[in-house]
C-alpha cells in the first residue's frame, strides 16, 4: 500500500535504542520481543491508500482508503496477543510503501478523519483500547491516568471519558488544559509533593483503576489509592520500568495488576467502527515530512507537545 501520513511512537525511539531489556538483564539492548533483525524500515502507525493486491484479494480493493492495524498476532483468533509489531518484527511505514496482510488494512473510506487523524490511532489508540478492556473500565469508574499528555495517555483520556469514567489526569503542569480539553475530570501535576493527596481528594473512597504508561516510583505512591478490588493496568515504563513497592498494599487488598501490550484484533476492531463513525478525536500536535523524521523523533524526546507528532509521506 501506499503511505500518506505515519506518526510517531516512543515505541520507535525505544526500538531504536534497544530500550526493553531481557528477562534478568534490565540493562540488556533488545527490541520488545527480543533480537531486531536489520535492515528495518520503523513506523507502527500508518493511514493510506491500497496501491496493490496479492493473489487471491479482491482487485476491488486497489485505491481503497485503508488505516493499517500494526499488529502480528500469535494466532488466528479474535483474542490472539500480539507477537509482533510493524517497524519492529516487520516493515513498517516510514516509507512511500509498506506490505500489509490483507486483514490488517482496514477500509475506511467512509471516515470523515483526516489521514493525519487516522495515522495518529492505532498504535496509541489501540495501546488505550487494549488497556481499557483488559482491566474493564467502564461508566462509572473513577480512573489515574499517567502520562495522560502524551499519545497513548492523551487517547486513554478520551476513550474513558467517552466510556462515561472519571478521570484524573496526571501530567507535567503545563499541559494540564489539554488534558481537561480532552475530557479529564481533574489534573494533577505529576511533579506536586502532594499527589496521592491531591488525588485522595478528588476521588475519597479510592479510586476503581490506575491506567498507567509511567511506572517508575509512582506505582509505589499511587497502588495505595486504589480501593479494594480495583485495578493497576500497565503497558509502559517512561518513568522508570524497574520498580519497589510494597506488595502488601497489592494483595491485601485484591488489586489486580495487568499487562497490556497493544491491542487484539475485536480491540481493533472497535476502534476501527469509531474511526468510521468518527466518534474520536485524535490530537495533532505538529506535522514533519519523512525526510524530517529525525527532527520529529528528536522533538518527541523533548516532550513538549501534546497529542501525537504526525509523519507526512505521499
Ligand atoms: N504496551 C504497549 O503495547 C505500548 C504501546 C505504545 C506505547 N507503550 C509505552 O507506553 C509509554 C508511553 O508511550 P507514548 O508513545 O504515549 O509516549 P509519550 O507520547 O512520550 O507519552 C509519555 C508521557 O509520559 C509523561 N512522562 C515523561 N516522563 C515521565 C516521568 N518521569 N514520570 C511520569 N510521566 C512522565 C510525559 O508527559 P508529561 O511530561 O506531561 O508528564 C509524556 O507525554 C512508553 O513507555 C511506551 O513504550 C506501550
């Protein structure tokens, strides 16, 4: 398929750096699933056109408006994990081209979204909708948000909300009125000496769920929070992704605490009917052409932006 517009993930810095270590060896340079093997084209998120089809696909489908779902499942079911990532195990589409399995494009031609704002989904989108569902945050909750300004927790922001939930946002202090914008409750700056206070005071009898991408000494400062039965759901370490914390604080209260990694093929799908219906509302927070992507990816370690860094190709 052709590529229009592709945007950027920490994913892709971390993959390049090698930043996830190995089991016993936090330290180790790998990709999320181990070895990378080179030469390797990054780019998870990508929106653009079917330029051509394999045997056995429908020809109809040449020109057809598609968003790409960037994962490789274990297997073929609808629950599978993901096993891999384009721009890591595969191809990905910081490129003119990229090849896609048939079932990974997408249609939605019917989308009133810009590319910009489909490029801007899956990865992230899909990172939130896979967190969402995993720890069954529903109408009603009232859910910690970490590193709520950036893509995968700006998206959570608005998916919960959307959801009915409560949220409170954490961030840096300065970006706490494009949090509230895109549907927090409340903001807490990430660097007050009073956090878990502040938090405390917003939701008293506890809160139902921390959606987290931060880890690091948070952990040990908010799983408190969380009233019995409630849920810590994890898919990202930018704080720090090894940690201590007081276990008692865990199983005394039967808190579950649950990995995400990215999305399943239904998660996908779910954010796919929004797209098309264009229930969500993705954030631009700035535009880089390709042959720019080591300024976008250098301006997305500065974190200065909120929403998600958009990489235009065609
Ligand atoms: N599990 C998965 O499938 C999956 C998929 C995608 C991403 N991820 C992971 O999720 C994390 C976020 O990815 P992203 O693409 O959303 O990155 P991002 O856009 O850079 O967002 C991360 C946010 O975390 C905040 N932050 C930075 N340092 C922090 C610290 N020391 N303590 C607390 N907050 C801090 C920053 O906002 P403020 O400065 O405003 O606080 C930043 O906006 C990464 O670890 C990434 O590898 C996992």
């Amino acid at each position: 398929m052709q590529v229009r517009v592709a945007a950027v993930n920490n994913t892709d810095i971390w993959t390049r750096e090698g930043a996830y270590g190995l089991p016993g060896d936090p330290n180790a340079k790998a990709g999320w699933r181990g070895p990378i093997r080179f030469p390797r084209v990054q780019g998870g998120d990508i929106a653009g056109v079917i330029a051509e089809v394999g045997s056995g696909i429908d020809t109809d489908r040449v020109g057809q408006r598609v968003v790409v779902d960037p994962a490789l499942y274990r297997d073929d079911t609808r629950d599978a994990p993901p096993v891999g990532l384009l721009g890591s195990e595969a191809d990905g589409g910081f490129a003119e081209f990229v090849t896609v399995n048939a079932e990974q494009a997408h249609d939605v031609t019917e989308s009133p979204l810009s590319d910009e704002q489909l490029a801007a989904l899956p990865v992230a989108y899909g990172t939130a909708t896979g967190m969402l569902e995993r720890a069954a945050i529903t109408a009603g909750d009232t859910v910690v948000v970490t590193g709520a300004s950036g893509g995968v927790g700006l998206a959570l922001v608005q998916l919960a909300a959307a959801r009915g939930v409560k949220v409170i946002a954490v961030s840096s202090g300065g970006k706490a009125a494009e949090v509230l914008a895109a549907g927090a409750s409340h903001a807490v700056d990430r660097n007050a000496e009073d956090l878990a206070e502040q938090i405390d005071r917003y939701s008293p009898g506890g809160v139902d769920a921390v959606a987290d991408v931060a880890g690091g000494p948070l952990i040990a400062q908010l799983m408190p929070l969380i009233h019995d039965d409630g849920r810590w759901v994890i898919a990202g370490a930018v704080a720090g992704p090894v940690v201590d914390f007081d276990l008692r604080r865990l199983y005394l209260h039967n808190i579950s605490l649950i990995g995400s990694s990215m999305h399943t093929r239904d998660h996908f799908v779910t954010l796919v009917e929004a797209a098309r219906s264009g229930t969500v509302h993705p954030v631009i927070a700035a535009r880089y052409p390709l042959d720019d992507l080591a300024t976008a990816q250098d301006q997305f370690t500065r974190s200065r932006h909120v929403g998600k860094l958009i990489v235009t190709v065609g």
